[in-house]
C-alpha cells in the first residue's frame, strides 16, 4: 500500500503541473485557492488547541502577502510583515480587553500562522515569476516528490533507524539517507530535462539542479515535521478532511513550500 502523501500527489501533481506550465494569473489564483484552504485548516487545528483565531485576520494577513508576491515581488516586503505584525498586535489587545485570557498566545499562533502560510507559502508565486520560473519550479519540486517516494520506499522496508520517535515516528535515517541521495540525482536529471526543452538557458550547469536536489531534500522534512507537531499537539490525524482518506491541503503541502521558498533564494544565488 502506498503511503498517503504518494497517493495524494497522483492527485495533485497533474493539477500542479498544469498550473506551473501555464504561469501567470491563473498559476497564482490557485496558489492563492490552496494557501485560503489552508488558513482554515491550520485555524482548524489551533480551535483543537484552545485557542480560537479571527478567520478574517489570518485570511487578510495571507491576501496581504499573496498580493505583494503578486504584484511586486520583493518591493514592500518589509511593510508588509510590518502591517501585518500590527494587525496580529492590535487584534490581541482587543481580544484581551474582550476578557480573552488566551490572548497573548493568540498572537504568537495568529502570527505564525500568517508568516507560515504568507510568506513562506506565497513563495509559490515568487518562484515561478523569476526569469525561466517554469524551469526552476520543474526541477525544484519534482526533485521533492522524488525524494519523498524515495525515502518511503527505503524507509519502509530498512528504516531502523527512527529520526523523531515522537513527532514523526515512521521517519527513518535511512529513508532520510535515500530522500538525499534520490533528490540530489533528481535534481540534476530534471535541470538538464528541462534545459533540453528549453525550459532553461542551455547554458545551465547541471550541478545547480544537483545541489537545488540535495538542500532541498535535506530541508524540506522540517515542514512535514512541524506539520507533524501541530498535529500531535492538539492531538488530530490530518490538517483537515478535504480529500477522504488522504488528509488535507496542508498536510499534503507542508513540504512543497518550503521546497518553494528555498529553491526560490537559491535560484536567486545561482543568477
């Protein structure tokens, strides 16, 4: 049986790929659909907590990073975060005065939540509007999904090893072993693919992929493993039921924005 996260990209990786190859506004409308289910979800999951967050906050926090990401790119990035950490201050204040005793840990969840999804996920966009943005976006995150199935295939049948008994206990150093070794070949093969349909300059050194392959294979865990821990803190399987049987938005992308959100600074260095 393959695992959920295997079974769930047969799903979403066609759809994603579609919106990858297109780009443009309809790329980030959907990226803009998935980081709004995911708000929920992530709300969802704090309300199993405790702690119960103002939807119309975090979904204004996140549109105020979509829009930035959207429109300009890197400009106002400081005023953003600025806006929106007075908006997480001032709605704490108010709920405090409301007799909301949770108040102060509203506002670090509030915050999060809104830098987590905003920022780290509208990195999406941010990737794909580079210069030859469908290219890095192709090699970027297939590397990903490779390294994952990679890591479940080897982990599943010698993983002895466990890499956080508690926050993710079928996590093993050999399957971690396997996601390095298979995202940094992936990485390579898929540059040098997409540099052959022109996806990329010609000129594209193969070890950009290579090293794109293996920082992000090294990294990405680190989203599934919080991911992991927002779950087994307020003691639920999924983010959400979206997808019967296979979870949520957010448990299906936790890996895929940070995969975002670095490829896209190391593109940066690479040009």
């Amino acid at each position: 049986m393959l695992s959920q996260r295997v079974k769930a990209a047969f799903i979403f990786v066609p759809l994603i790929l579609f919106f990858m190859f297109i780009g443009g506004w309809a790329f980030n409308a959907f990226i803009a659909i998935l980081l709004t289910l995911a708000v929920l979800e992530y709300r969802q999951v704090c309300q199993k907590f405790g702690y119960d967050l103002p939807a119309p906050i975090l979904l204004l926090g996140v549109s105020l990073f979509i829009i930035q990401r959207w429109f300009f790119v890197d400009q106002y990035l400081g005023l953003t975060l600025t806006t929106v950490i007075i908006m997480a201050a001032v709605t704490a204040l108010v709920q405090y005065e409301r007799g909301q005793t949770k108040a102060a840990l509203n506002f670090t969840l509030l915050l999060s939540g809104i830098l987590y999804l905003g920022w780290v996920g509208t990195a999406f966009i941010a990737l794909r509007a580079l210069p030859y943005g469908r290219g890095w976006m192709l090699t970027a995150l297939p590397s990903v999904w490779l390294a994952d199935s990679g890591a479940y295939s080897i982990g599943r049948r010698w993983g002895k090893s466990k890499m956080t008994p508690h926050t993710s206990p079928n996590k093993s150093w050999e399957g971690f072993a396997a996601a390095v070794i298979t995202g940094t070949v992936s990485g390579g093969l898929l540059l040098l693919l997409c540099r052959t349909i022109n996806f990329l300059p010609a000129g594209t050194p193969v070890w950009q992929g290579a090293l794109l392959g293996f920082v992000l294979s090294v990294l990405t865990p680190i989203g599934d493993f919080l991911i992991s821990l927002f779950k087994r803190s307020a003691n639920v399987k999924d983010t959400g039921g979206l997808i019967p049987g296979h979870g949520g938005i957010l448990d299906r992308i936790d890996t895929w924005i940070w995969a975002a959100l670095l490829g896209y600074y190391l593109v940066k260095l690479f040009q």
